[in-house]
C-alpha cells in the first residue's frame, strides 16, 4: 500500500473514533433513563407483592369473620383492617407506610356461582357469601423523579367465599298415610303404639335433623305464616285422604276432631283436587325450632304440632274411610314442590311417602276415575302402577322420592295386574318400586 492510500485509512478512522464519541454521549440518557426504570419498577414490584399479600390476608380474614354466629357488617370490617396494611395493623409494613382501604371496601355480597355450583348460601352480613378487600397505596420512586415522575399508585384486590360453606337447603314435603290401617298397633320395642303415632314420631326425628335457618344465627326470629327470615330447609305436611279445606286445621289446632274425609276427585283442573279439598295439612313452614342448635322442637309450629310434638296433642290421626289411592297424592306433592322451588331455586326438592302399603281405594271413593278397566290415571285398576309412574315423574323432575313402608304384607297390589312380589329383602314389592332413592343428609 502506498503512503497516500495509508493516509486516507487513517483520517478515515480518526474520523470514526469522533463518531462513536458522539453516539455514546447520546445514548447515556437513554441507558440511564432504563437503568431507573429497572431499579424503580423491581421497587413497584417487590411493594406490590407486599401489598397482595395483606390483602389476601385480610380477605381470608373477613370470609373467616362473615362464617361466625352473630357476625355483622362491622365485625367483618374489623377482622379485615386487622390483617390489613393500613397504620397500625398487622400486615403493616414499615417501608410501605400510607397504605389505605379504597374507598367502598371491604365490599360484603352474594355470590350467585358460589351458590349454585357449590352450595354456598348467602347467610352472612347483609346476605353476603363472599367479600372482596381493596387497598391502595403512593410508592415514592427513586430515579424516575430526575425524568419527571415523583410516585406511583398501586392497589391490590382479594376475593374470599365465606367460611363455613353449608349444603343446599331442601323442600321436603311429606306425605302421611292416615287410612284406617294406621290405627293398627306396631309392637315393636321402639313404638309400642299405633303406626300413625309411631309414623308421627319419625316424623319429629326428621324434623330435628334439619335445619330451620342459617346455622350462623343464634335465633331464627320471629316466623311470619310459619316461616324464619333466612329458611334453609322448609317442611309441609301432606295426607291421604284428602281432607276438606274447611276442616284441615283440625289437624294442627291440637284438635280434639278429626277434619272431614273428602273422596279421592278427579273433576278438578288437571292432577289437582277440586276446590274445597287438599292433600296439604301444613303449607310450607320452617318454624320447626327456634334454631339450627336448638334441641326441642318449636311447640308453636303447626308442623310440629301436626306431627304429635307439642305435648297433650295427639296430632294427625288416621280416620280413614276411602282406602289408598296414591298417584294423586304425588302429582299434588310434586305440584306443591315446583311451587316452592321457584321461590328458592337452590333449593333441592325432596318428596317422602309414609304409608303402609297397598292401594285399594274403590270406585265409590274415586269420583271421576276410570271404572272401565282402562289402567291409565286416573283409574281403579293397576293404582300401584300408576303411583310408580306418578313417583318415576317427580324423580325425573329432580325431586329426591322416599318411601317409608309399614307392615310389610305377603303380597303386592291388589288392583294391580301384574302384580308386585315381595322383594328380595322382605318390603313390599310396591313401596320397593316407589322406594327410588335413600335419603342421606350430611348437615351434621
């Protein structure tokens, strides 16, 4: 190379080495202006994550405090800001100082999807399942003030479902054989009495091992037409034969009559009776006892007094005198049912036949029946087949069907063509047909 082409090379380059002077002086700005916003967001995020877990904190101590007897508004809040980051409290850190609870919060409310997916009923503070906690806080920065920026406000929020999830409440409607043959004796050690008392006695048990309110209230309250504000599981009392609408309170008066039989009738609108007549006792009612804990039952109830548990009232009896005829006991049990359950939709209906067996009503007690021979409802031949059918609608409509039998009987339906044979463990065939499910509760 010659010295004239050495030369340009190096003016070349010395003029390159001006060139990167001046880049780097440029860019170290820009690298300083990255480097704050790296020192100072590692500062947001490490106050940030502080902050979430204080306020998960205090949620999980509010959902804690809602799930207690007597809890309020108030004492919710209070369990909140204890766990809280705000000044003074438990979670409140030193180098996170003015910390505050966004205005609106802790924010009680009820959680449709905690209710219908998991059961969990909205009993707390004004009717509330579940809360969300919000704070907020002003961080200082510490390089990005020198590019215009003095603090940055960051929150954190946190949802909680209320502790002490309780199962989905129940309709239950029973349905109480009270034909003559619930006068016959029951000898057994644990009833030593007449089936319909010893019928009424079970019916007491139920009625203590379900739930009348919220299991959180030290007291139901005042009922009002025999329901507690806050109803978990709501009971009716149902019979056969129907009764008179006239005389039914005979039945929960603690009476010293029976009401009047009316006939099984079908020229009423549809499955139901005509109008002065019922299958319903007691409509729907959960002043049972005074409360989830209580450990007697309310003798003011007129459910409970209808079952024999007030003392010196006998409760139903069994007068009998048109025979069993079911099916349309159970189209009007079911109907009473969807009724109640468009009131609580969470609700899970349940549909409890008590009877001793066999259907055996007669034409002259079944007016508007079919007498011809023809087996569908209503008629006097093949009843059993169609309780089972009316029994095999309500379950496949969702209702949970029981059936109690009493004094098994050496044979099945004597209306019924094929009839049903005993079963393999001794109940009638029939009452083991409408036997389609086991109640099982697990309140307790």
């Amino acid at each position: 190379m010659n010295q004239n082409n050495e030369s340009v090379v190096r003016r070349a380059i010395k003029s390159r080495r001006g060139q990167v002077l001046i880049l780097t002086t440029l860019a170290l700005p820009l690298l300083a202006g990255m480097v704050a916003l790296v020192v100072d967001f590692g500062f947001i995020y490490y106050y940030q994550n502080q902050l979430n877990a204080s306020t998960q904190a205090a949620a999980l101590a509010g959902a804690g405090a809602m799930g207690q007897a007597g809890a309020t508004a108030d004492t919710v809040t209070a369990a909140v800001d204890s766990y809280s980051s705000t000044s003074g409290n438990l979670n409140a850190y030193g180098d996170l100082p003015g910390v505050t609870m966004i205005s609106g919060y802790p924010k009680l409310y009820c959680s449709s999807t905690l209710t219908s997916v998991y059961g969990l009923q909205c009993y707390g503070p004004s009717s509330s399942n579940a809360l969300v906690v919000a704070q907020h806080v002003q961080v200082p920065l510490f390089f990005l003030p020198l590019f215009g920026g003095n603090q940055a406000l960051i929150s954190s929020y946190a949802t909680a479902a209320m502790a002490g999830a309780a199962p989905a409440p129940y309709n239950v409607v029973i349905l109480v054989d009270t034909t003559h043959s619930m006068n016959d004796t029951d000898s057994d050690s644990n009833c030593n009495n007449t089936r319909i008392s010893c019928a009424l006695a079970g019916v007491q048990v139920l009625l203590q091992g379900l739930a009348p309110c919220q299991p959180t209230e030290s007291s139901c309250g005042s009922p009002l037409n025999g329901m507690v504000d806050n109803s978990v599981d709501r009971v009716s009392l149902l019979t056969f034969p129907p009764v008179t609408t006239a005389t039914v309170s005979d039945d929960y008066t603690c009476p010293t009559s029976n009401p009047t039989i009316s006939t099984y009738n079908f020229t009423g609108t549809g499955n139901a009776l005509p109008s002065g007549n019922t299958y319903q006792i007691v409509n729907f009612s959960s002043d049972y006892r005074t409360s989830d804990t209580a450990s007697s039952l309310s003798s003011s109830s007129d459910v409970v007094i209808a079952a024999g548990g007030k003392s010196g009232c006998n409760g139903m009896q069994a007068p009998g005198g048109d025979g069993t005829y079911y099916a349309q006991a159970i189209y009007a049990a079911q109907s009473y049912l969807v009724s109640e359950q468009s009131s609580f939709p969470t609700a899970k209906n349940v549909l409890i036949i008590l009877s001793d067996g066999d259907s055996n009503a007669t034409a002259a007690k079944m007016t508007g029946a079919n007498t011809t021979g023809t087996p569908a409802y209503p008629s006097t031949v093949n009843q059993c087949h169609q309780a089972i059918t009316a029994a095999q609608a309500a379950a496949s409509a969702g209702t949970l069907v029981y059936s109690v039998a009493y004094g098994s009987t050496s044979s099945g339906c004597s209306t019924d063509s094929p009839d049903y044979p005993l079963s393999d463990d001794g109940t009638d065939g029939f009452l083991s047909q409408l036997f389609l499910l086991r109640l099982h509760r697990e309140r307790r």
